[in-house]
C-alpha cells in the first residue's frame, strides 16, 4: 500500500500523546471519585471500569484510521470489469490516396475509423495497426480513445500493400495487456508455434477490423494470414474502402489503375466468421460492436482506497459511540 499524500502521517504522532492524556485523565477520575466506588462492591467496580475504557479505545482506533484516510491509501486491487477487444488495421499503401472516395480513401477511412472509435463504450480496448508492404502496431489495445484518435490522425499513405502482414500483426497485438506500451520495434518478429485449430469465431471477445481497398501487392498470401486467424478463433471485418469502378492514380510519375477488391475481402471476411462492410456507409461500422461477445475479466490496477478507510473509521466511530450510550447512557 502507497499513499498520495505521506507527509498527513506524521499526525499519527497525535496518538501516542492523546493515550496518555487519556491515562491521566483517569487517575483524576479514580482520585476524585474514590470514595463513592468504595459503597459499589469489588466485582461492579472491575465492570465498570472495564466498560469505561471500551469506548475511548473505538475512537482512538477510529482517529487513527481517519489519519490514514487523510493520507489518501493506494493499493493494487482486481477491478472485474466486461470488455471486448477491437484491432483497426489501416492499409496505408500508396492505392489509399486515390480519390474515388472524398478526398482521398484513407480520409475516408480514418473518418470513419473515428466515428467508430467515438462512439464505442468504455469498456472496449481499441489498438491500431498500419500496414503498407510490411505492418506494424501503432497503439497497442487502450480504454484511452483520445490516443487512438491522435494515432488515428498521424496515419499517411506509404508504398506496396501487404494484407497477410496487417492481418498477422493484429493477431500478434490483440491479446496485448493495456500496460505494455513499447510495442513498437523494427526487429524481425519471431516465429510463434503454430495455434491448434480452433472453429473460426471462438475468441468472440476480440475481432479485427481490416480498413482496405483490397488491393494486395506483396507476401504472404492474405487468405493464408485469414486462415491462421480463422485458426486462432478470431474474427475479420473488413472495410472495402475505394469504388468497385476505381480510378487511376499517379505514383511517382506513372498512371496505375487502382480498384476496390471486393471479392478478396468477402472472402477474408467468410473464412474468419466475419462480415463485410463498405466504408461508405459509415453507420454500417457500429454493427461490428454489436457482434463483439465481451468478456469478464479481473485486471488488477492501483485504485485510491480512501473512502474504505473513512468508511471503517466512521463505523469504528459509530460503535464506541453505541456502546457508550447502551451502558452509560450518554456519549463522551
């Protein structure tokens, strides 16, 4: 247990000092009425001494914790808690820049990205992935969606496009645990053992949720990426983000046709026990929510425990109170 406020226990030294104000109150008190206990016989006597400090020491016990509660107490605690997991993987290769959605596919797809994370409850992680040719984590799953929304913002279109790379480094970063914040590293990842199969949509606490046009450039294989997903048990929405006409872009001074891939995402989407949206219809995205089977947890974090001890020190208060009132009809 820490304290926020430490130097409030040096009134604990109030303690020691009151217990022997309290002792020389009584040896008056015994002085003074000497000679009235000497009519009561020994074993009333011994009573009701006994009785008379029962009370005193209630509040003594009841300052002391109040003096603590003053410190403001912190202690690591399980806080149970339903929460659900939810990766937004961006494609940000060159393609995104085309302008068949206004003003270009990765506005479009960060604007709907942002109405999705604004309106999520509490109780849902958010992380966010980027992926070009090669993917990486850009916010590790938080509550904060004031980080998601920066990290959302900071996002600009790169070059190739790797759909399998966005995909595994989301399953790489959807059990991440909120306090693991240097997620990000330009080392080669480790080979990880390969899962046992699951049946596709088991992990329904955690989805991820594929912001793309579709279009796939560079290795692996996105449908062997969705298969291992599907294996691991979670879930793939994917965001056909572009027109199924498409457009041509310039890239570095050469016209490339760019189109949105409907049938590879479908198809992602089917073999993860996912659905397919299109990003034009931003409302389309809160179904996702709506799908996601939240799970019960107990996470242990610090939590400010100062009401518990006013609460004690109240009750503590409360009893010497009572007891004072039952035996001697008045309270001190």
């Amino acid at each position: 247990m820490t304290f926020i406020w430490p130097p409030m226990l040096i009134l604990l030294l109030l303690i020691p000092a009151l217990v022997v104000l309290y002792l020389q109150m009584q040896r008056r008190r015994q002085q003074i009425f000497a000679s009235s206990t000497m009519r009561l016989t020994g074993q009333s006597v011994s009573r009701l001494s006994a009785r008379r400090h029962i009370s005193p020491l209630f509040y003594l016990i009841a300052l002391t914790i109040l003096i603590i509660a003053l410190a403001r107490p912190e202690a690591v605690v399980g806080v149970p808690r339903i929460e659900g997991t939810v990766i937004l993987a961006f494609d940000i290769s060159a393609s995104m820049a085309a302008t068949d959605l206004e003003p270009t596919r990765l506005e479009a797809a960060k604007a709907a990205a942002r109405a999705f994370v604004e309106r999520q409850p509490p109780s849902v992680r958010i992380g966010l992935v980027a992926f070009s040719d090669t993917g990486l984590a850009v916010q590790v799953p938080t509550y904060n969606q004031d980080e998601i929304l920066a990290a959302i913002r900071r996002l600009d279109p790169g070059r190739g496009t790797s759909l399998g790379n966005g995909m595994l480094v989301s399953l790489s970063v959807v059990d991440a645990k909120p306090e693991e914040t240097n997620y990000y590293s330009n080392l080669t990842p480790q080979p990880t053992p390969t899962p046992t199969p699951v049946p596709a949509g088991t992990y329904t606490s955690g989805v991820i949720v594929l912001l793309t046009d579709g279009e796939n450039t560079e290795e692996p294989d996105p449908m062997e990426a969705a298969q291992i997903a599907a294996d691991r048990g979670v879930r793939i929405y994917t965001i056909g983000i572009g027109s199924a006409a498409g457009t041509v872009l310039n890239i570095e001074g050469f016209n490339v046709f760019t189109q949105l891939n409907e049938p590879l995402l479908q198809a992602i989407a089917q073999l993860t026990n996912g659905l397919y949206f299109n990003a034009q219809s931003e409302d389309e995205l809160l179904a996702i929510y709506d799908n996601l089977d939240r799970e019960f947890v107990v996470r242990p974090e610090p939590m400010e425990i100062t009401p518990i001890f006013a609460g004690v020190s109240i009750l503590t208060l409360l009893i010497g109170g009572a007891l004072s009132l039952f035996w001697f009809g008045r309270v001190p």
